[in-house]
C-alpha cells in the first residue's frame, strides 16, 4: 500500500472539508464545487459539471484507443444529526456524512492526483462523483443526460465502505451484492367529522391499524435467497394534531426489500391487493405511490474476476461475503457496461452506516486508491 503518497495529507484535509459541509441528495452544490476546483488541478482532458444534477466527471485519456473504465463515487450526505466531537464534525444541523460517501469521493480525488502523474498508456479513466445516491435518483439522473453517451463506459467498478467486515478487507462476490428496495406510500381518505360526533365521518382509523398489523406480514424469512421479502413500516399518521377534529386522513409508508427486481413486482402487487382491500372494505378512497425506488445490484463476473485480480495484487485479503440489506443505485451501470462493487471493511466495533456517530475511516483512502489504479492499469496499462 502506498501509505507514503505525498498527496495522501491534503486528501485526508479535503475529506474532513466535505465532511464538515454535507449537503443532502439533490442539493450537494458546494461538495460538487470543491470536488470541481480540486479535480481543475489534476488538469483532466475533460471535466463536466451539472451532470444529472450536480455530478461532476473528469475524464483522463490514454495514448492510444481502448475502452472507457468508469470509477464512481458518491457526493450526497444524509439528513441524520450528527453526534460525537471530532473536529471535523457536520457544520449543518440535521446533515451529516453518516454512510461514507465523503470518504469515497476522496479516494476518487487521490487516483485523479495518480493519473495526473500518469496517465493510462491507452483508452479512458472516468471519474464520476454521483449525485443523489441515497434516494436512488442519482444514477438515473446521470445515465439519463445527453452529456453521458460520450462518456459511456465499458467497465464501471465502485466501492462501498462496510462496518462490521475488518479494516481493511474486502467483500466481494458474483451475482446480486444489493437488494432492490421502494418506499411504498399509502394515502387514505375519508371524511373529517366534529371529534363530538365522529359518526358523520368516515375515518381511516381502523383501516391504518390493520395496514400497520399486515404489511409486515408479508414479510419472508430474512436468508437473501430468491424468496427474500422484506417490508418496514418507516412512517404512519393519523387525522390533524387537533381535539376537536375526528379524523379524515391516514398515511403509512413502508419500505419494501427483494432480493431481485423479479420479486419486487411480485410484493408490491400483494401489498397494493391488501392497501385496496382495506380501503375499500372502509369507504375509504385510496392513492399508492412509489418513492427512492432502486433497483437491485448485480455483480458482472468479468468485472468481478479484474477485481479479484487487483485485490490479490495489492496483497488486500478478500472473501466472498454475502449480498448486503441495504440498497444502492450503482446497479443501474451495469445496463451500459459490466460493473461490479466491492465493500472495504471499515473496522469490526466500527459504528455502522447511518448511525450518528458514524465517520469514514481515513486509514481505507489509500487502500481504496491502490485497487481503483490497479485496476485501471490492469485494464489499460
């Protein structure tokens, strides 16, 4: 590992920078601002903002033709309020860079130093810092901008950092790494009554209750095999936070998890027979909707196989793990080029994504870095 990297001080400075100004999905202005003005220095052939939003990506040509590698990170921060006394704790109130995505875009920003240094001997090095990753638009975004078919990749690899895995080690597998997930929004709607005589209304009350008992229900085992169902009620509410008003609205959402996008059809038809049925045997209308839908994440086995390549390489111990719970919207790439993603273990007592006091641990940027280049030099010398 090239832990004596010149460059490796300033890249930590400008992770904590990040680190202390996160910026939540769809609205990483200044992250994708300072990502710009650091990459503008590396002198890259080419490099576009606003893609898909505010995805920034720098383009490093070879010599020579060769096929286009993409390596993406992510640029969206989380709206969790951050808790600990690290000196570069969150500036913002409420946002806070709890899943890593600070990290991974400084690992990004280190290779973009490398390939300044030296450029690959033949084809394209993409550098993608994604927008908007957490709610499952970003990636979509980005393929669905004009500006994308001139960077359109052959290969496309990523990271995801993992708590609980040892620092340093990796997880990587064929086939499905992540699950497809939505969020399932269920309104219903009667009508509002005075709270002294609720029998000239219709309220939801009884219908929500149900719904909270039997989406969950529909649930099946929790191996992350074909059968795999997974549903969370995330959210409900009753009525107007009033006394004298008997209730006339109820929402509850709900997040549903496949193992596949086949299995997510599947649920979500029996979750939408049970919501219809509810609300029709209560005189209630109803309105579904689906939200941060993602689909699943799927390993391409060329891909995984130059990955493994690199890791033995590098010396980096690797296993095959299992698919992971949580959802990530890189999986889309893998439409326009074969992809894969492998997860570098944060620390076993690492405090896990999303918790409060979760922070990116320095120590993985230059184990990060020395795959991505392997992996770049592997392919394009």
């Amino acid at each position: 590992m090239r832990l004596d990297d010149p460059h490796l001080s300033e890249i930590v400075a400008l992770r904590r920078t990040l680190h202390s100004d996160p910026e939540v999905s769809n609205n990483e202005v200044r992250t994708a601002r300072a990502l710009a003005e650091y990459l503008g220095q590396c002198e890259p052939d080419e490099l576009l903002t606003g893609l898909g939003g505010n995805g920034v990506a720098a383009t490093f040509r070879g010599g020579s033709e060769g096929p286009t590698v993409l390596l993406r990170s992510e640029l969206d921060a989380l709206p969790i309020q951050e808790i600990g006394d690290r000196s570069h704790r969150s500036r913002r109130d409420g946002v806070g860079h709890l899943c890593g995505h600070d990290g991974h875009s400084a690992i990004l920003a280190l290779f973009a130093r490398r390939l300044a240094e030296r450029r690959p001997e033949r084809g394209r090095v993409i550098l993608l810092f994604q927008p908007a990753e957490e709610t499952g638009e970003g990636a979509a975004h980005v393929i669905e901008d004009p500006r994308f078919s001139a960077i359109r990749p052959d290969f496309a690899f990523s990271l995801h950092n993992l708590p609980g895995l040892p620092l340093g080690e990796v997880a990587l597998r064929d086939g499905p790494v992540n699950c497809a997930s939505r969020g399932l929004r269920i309104v219903l709607t009667g009508r509002t009554a005075h709270a002294s005589m609720p029998w000239d209304g219709v309220s939801p009350r009884t219908a929500l209750t149900h719904l909270l008992e039997v989406l969950p229900e529909l649930s099946r085992g929790r191996e992350l095999d074909d059968a795999f169902r997974l549903v969370t009620v995330t959210h409900a509410r009753l009525g107007e936070a009033a006394f004298g008003i008997a209730p006339g609205h109820a929402e509850i959402w709900a997040t549903l998890r496949t193992l596949r996008d086949g299995g997510m059809s599947d649920l979500c038809g029996d979750a939408e027979a049970l919501a219809k049925r509810a609300a029709a045997g209560h005189g209630l209308s109803i309105d579904i909707s689906y939200h941060d839908v993602f689909r699943h994440c799927e390993n391409h086995p060329d891909a995984v196989r130059i990955l493994r390549a690199a890791l033995d390489a590098q010396g980096v111990p690797h296993s095959p793990g299992q698919p992971m719970y949580p959802s990530e919207d890189f999986g889309r790439f893998g439409d326009h080029a074969r992809s894969a993603m492998f997860f570098l273990g944060a620390g076993v007592d690492h405090p896990r994504l999303h918790n409060p006091d979760y922070d990116f641990p320095d120590e993985l940027i230059p184990i990060g870095t020395d795959v991505f280049e392997r992996v770049v030099r592997d392919l394009l010398g």
